[in-house]
C-alpha cells in the first residue's frame, strides 16, 4: 500500500481522469486490464465508484505536485495516509449500504477481484532483481555554492564515491560475458573453471563500511534501554499490521454473509452491516490495546459509530432527515389505516396482515427511492397494483422482473363477495416487495 501514494494520474492516456492508466503504468500491466477491474467493481456494491473517485481526487496528475482534494481543501494536506485510508474504508461501506439495492453483484465479487490480484498478479509479479537489467540514468547531484564546510564535504565525499559504485557496477555488468566465453575453454580439458575475482571496488560491504567518509559524525554510545524500546516498538508495529490485515478479512468476509443472507430474503438492514462492522473494529481495538492497534481504526471506529446512530435515529423518525430513512408501520385495523404512506428516500415497510376492512377500501403507498416492503393480510379480497419507474419487483422472496418501467397486479377472484381491499404500491428507483 505505501507505493499507492506515488502513483501519478497519467496525462496523456487519459479516458477520464488518467487514473487508470497511472496505476497501469505503475504495476507494467495492460490499462484496460485496470478498466475492466474498476468496471467490476463498481458493479459490486459501488466500491468501484467510491475507488476510483477517491484515486482521482487523493492522487496528483503528472504534471502537479499536489491533488485535487488538496487544492479545493487545503486543511487534508495535513492528513496522514491512516486517515485517508480510514476515510476511503468507510465510504466504501457506506456506498455499498447505499448502492445495494441497484448493483447486481456484492462484497463476493470484489473479494473475487482483490483475490485475482494479489494471487494473480502482485505475489507472482517479478522482483527487481528478476528484472532485465536496465542502463541506470545519469546521476545528479546538488552543488555547495560558497565556502565548503564540513558538511559540504562529507557531501560530495559521498557524491563521489556513489558516482565510483555505479561506474565500477557498469564495468563488472558489462565484462560478466566475456569473462564467462573466456573460460569456456577450461571446460573440455576436463578443469573446473575459476571463479572470478570479486572487484574490490564494488563490494557491497567495503562501499558501506565507512559511513562517515571526513569525519563529520561521531559514533554515538550505545544505549540498551533505547534499544529494547526500539524493538518493542517494532515489535507492537509488525503485530498492529497483522492485526488490522485479519480485521479487513473478518470483516470481509462478515459483509458478504450480510449480503448473502439479504439475497436469499433475510431482512438485512443498514444497521445490522453498520453494527456488524462496529463490533469488528471494537474487538480489533481491544486486542489492539494489548498487542498494538492498528493505524486508522479508531477513526473509522468512531466514522461507523456516527453513521449508526444517525441510521438508528432516522429509522424511526423520518422527519429528522426530512423524509428520508428507514420507516416501519403497523396497522391492526382499517379503522387507523390512512389514505397512504409515502417517504422519499429509504426503506418504507407496510405491515397489514391485520387489516380486515368490513366495507371497500383503498391504500397507497410509494417509495422515491429505496425499498418499498408491504404485507399483505391472508384471507381478505385483495387487489394489488404495482408500478416500479426503474427497478426491480419481488413477491414472496422470489424475483419478478426487472428493469425500467415495470408493473405488478393481482386480482382477488372472479367470485368474490363482500368488500375488496384496494392496495396501489409505486417506487420510483428501487425495489418493490409484496408479501403474504
């Protein structure tokens, strides 16, 4: 993750913001290798979208030094990469809570894409070592205008001996062929060839064993408390990395059973995933506290934390968010059951199972956008009319249709008597659910 941060947004191969063919660039893969996995991913509970706008505005282009989230927002220049990471995680959680409803595919197809990469692409990649030995770019080094000193001098006493390692590297790497079709010879005659001579002058070790070439600096007493509270301190580190990496898996795979559980029917809410991913975050942080807590997660601890009181507080007051949440309603007789319900954005759940008007009545209920749930009472003379904008229409757990411009309708039967109980259900964008 830390070489993330010194992707630059390509200025050239640009389809929309460059970051694509950045990170092409970066990991020397196809860019359309890249397009096609933000395309995936932004069909699996929008975590594409939130990625990809994040990359565009937390990663300068090539031809700037800062951002586009530092220029309109100078006081984020001040963020640490844990924050930006924290922010990044939860919105990605929000916007997949948020995009469900819409997406085909959930968590298990970016969980599909991450395993992809790393298995596929980034633990098989080729080292630096593996690589094909490239002819390195001139050095360049700073220049000591005025009067040397001491400092200047350690310098370009290291500029110098720097320049001497590169050079004496191109001459070994440049006479390894010949030397080896010189001895090749030897090998008839039935000798073991000798190994070369190691050049004395390119020794690792020899080029690093003077680190203070004039004498700038002296050695500094060493400290065995200081030591010990280094290496617990890399120790609480190491663990802190290891425990965050198993809180991203647990919680994970935690979603994807969420969302799994929602497919087959089971009644998932915002709050259920939100409460999941807090009692994650608030284990990790105990035994955080215990072995070293992982950068960021206490800041997306208390971003989950807010986020479910404010869902908790609007499912059932919907004028605190001005009509928009998670509202359920409950009628035990048509005598309290109003003309309809509506709420502009969020889940509307219906329950009249109870309703048993003596006499024709009608109800109408609808849903801007989000989930439009009604249960319908058993034994009642019922007609059903529904109309969903764009969307998708299910009826018992089972699917319907979907797509633009849908209707749903049932009749009572042709030989009903008595009063019928009209039911009209509209969503705009959404889901719409009927139950008996």
């Amino acid at each position: 993750m830390s070489s993330i941060w010194t992707v630059r947004r390509s200025a050239t191969d640009r389809k929309v913001s460059g970051l694509s063919a950045g990170l092409a660039d970066a990991w020397d893969v196809d860019p359309m290798l890249v397009r096609v996995g933000f395309a995936v991913l932004a069909l699996s509970g929008g975590i594409g979208l939130v990625l990809y706008a994040a990359g565009w505005l937390m990663l300068p282009a090539e031809d700037k030094d800062q951002s586009q989230l530092e220029e309109w927002v100078p006081q984020t220049r001040t963020w640490s990469r844990e924050v930006k990471i924290g922010v990044v995680v939860a919105a990605c959680i929000i916007g997949a809570l948020a995009l469900s409803w819409l997406v085909p595919f959930s968590f298990t197809a970016a969980l599909v894409v991450a395993a992809v990469w790393y298995f596929g692409y980034y633990r098989n990649r080729r080292r630096p070592a593996d690589r094909d030995d490239r002819q390195p770019p001139p050095l360049q080094f700073a220049e000591f205008p005025g009067e040397p000193t001491a400092f200047t001098e350690a310098a370009t006493a290291w500029q110098q001996r720097i320049a001497d390692y590169q050079q004496a590297m191109m001459r070994r790497s440049a006479a390894a062929p010949s030397s080896s079709t010189a001895e090749a010879p030897n090998a008839g005659v039935g000798l073991r060839p000798a190994p070369p001579e190691p050049a004395a002058d390119v020794d690792r070790q020899v080029f690093l064993s003077h680190p203070d070439p004039v004498g700038l600096y002296s050695e500094p007493t060493p400290d065995s408390a200081m030591e010990q509270l280094a290496a617990q301190t890399r120790l609480r580190r190491r663990a802190a990395r290891r425990l965050g990496l198993v809180s991203v898996i647990v919680l994970g795979v935690a979603m994807s059973g969420l969302g799994v559980a929602s497919v087959l029917g089971a009644p998932i809410t915002a709050p259920a995933y939100l409460s999941a991913a807090l009692l994650i975050f608030g284990t990790t942080l105990l035994v955080g506290a215990r072995v070293g807590r992982p950068r960021g997660l206490a800041f997306a601890t208390v971003v989950v934390a807010v986020s479910m009181v404010l869902t908790l507080v609007a499912q059932n007051n919907t004028a605190f968010a001005g009509d928009v949440g998670i509202k359920r309603l409950q009628y035990t007789s048509a005598a309290e059951l109003p003309a309809g319900d509506h709420l502009r954005v969020g889940q509307l759940t219906v329950d009249l199972r109870q309703v048993a008007p003596e006499q024709s009545r009608s109800y109408t209920a609808s849903v801007g956008t989000g989930r439009l749930v009604v249960e319908l009472p058993r034994g009642v003379a019922t007609r059903v009319t529904g109309t969903v904008r764009e969307g998708m229409i299910s009826a018992d757990g089972k699917q319907l249709s979907s797509g633009p411009n849908l209707s749903f309708r049932e009749q009572p039967p042709a030989a009903t008597v008595g009063p019928v109980f009209t039911v009209d259900l509209k969503v705009g964008k959404g889901q719409l659910e009927v139950r008996r």
